[in-house]
C-alpha cells in the first residue's frame, strides 16, 4: 500500500544541504554549478 509505513522502519532526518555531503569533483556538483534548476 502506498504511503504505509513499514514497523521498524527509522526516519532519515537531516539538518542542513544535501550539497555538503558531495565533494566538489563529483559529477553531481559539476552539473550544480551549469544548470539552473531555480524553475523547478
């Protein structure tokens, strides 16, 4: 069932950006720095 939650099932919280955890030479923080994603 969609949305059900699963028993056991811990819950990810995390304070602050995703962009932190990806070093500057990855693929993913190359193409952040070319696209502009601010319409979505």
């Amino acid at each position: 069932m969609l949305g059900s939650r699963v028993r056991g099932q811990t819950e990810l919280l995390m304070a602050g950006s995703l962009r932190d955890l990806i070093p500057n030479d990855h693929i993913l923080a190359r193409e952040d720095r070319v696209l502009d994603l601010s319409w979505l």
